[in-house]
C-alpha cells in the first residue's frame, strides 16, 4: 500500500513539474498578452466614461445661445465679447488673437 501511495505522489509530482514547466515555457506568454489585454479594456474603460462626458459638456456649452454681445470666433471657437471682435471675413468672425 505505502509504494502504491509513493508511486501516486511520484506521478502527481511528475505531472505538475510538467504542467508547471509547460505553462512556464509556453503559456506564460499567452497569459502575459491575455492580462495586458484585459489591462488596456480596463484602460479604455476609464478613459471611456470621463471623455464621453466631457464631450457631452462641449456640446451643451455650444448649444447655449450666445448673447447680442457676443460672438463665436470662427478660428478659435471661444464666444467672446464684441470688444474683442477684430475681423469679419465671408460671414465668419475671428477674435483679437485669432486675427493678430
Ligand atoms: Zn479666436
């Protein structure tokens, strides 16, 4: 019985040194790639959620009606003061800095 149990342990101890050689040898790569997969959807995950809100905060900042006062620089974007309108061209206005 005792030789049976030391063969057992033998054959247990011979099949994980194979298993441990074999995902050392040949799938500890492939488990790197799949955990660097899974770090870069984790990744894109976060970077997902803040950069699609901050899109919805431009496209609500650009739906607000400008006041009479105002005007939306066509090279820049940014709603200014009519102070500092330098340049109408083609129906397009352009601010101080952006016509300098
Ligand atoms: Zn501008």
């Amino acid at each position: 019985m005792a030789t049976d149990y030391d063969e057992v342990r033998s054959d247990v101890r011979e099949s994980q040194d194979r298993s441990l050689e074999a995902l050392q040898s040949a799938n500890a790569p492939d488990a790197r790639s799949v955990v660097s997969e899974l770090d870069e959807s984790d990744a894109l995950d976060d970077a997902m959620t803040p950069g699609g809100e901050i899109v919805a905060e431009e496209l609500i900042v650009q739906v607000i009606p400008q006041a009479a006062d105002e005007f939306t620089c066509y090279s820049c974007f940014l709603v200014r003061h009519r102070s500092q309108l330098a340049r109408e061209k083609d129906g397009h206005s352009y601010c101080i800095e952006c016509a300098g």
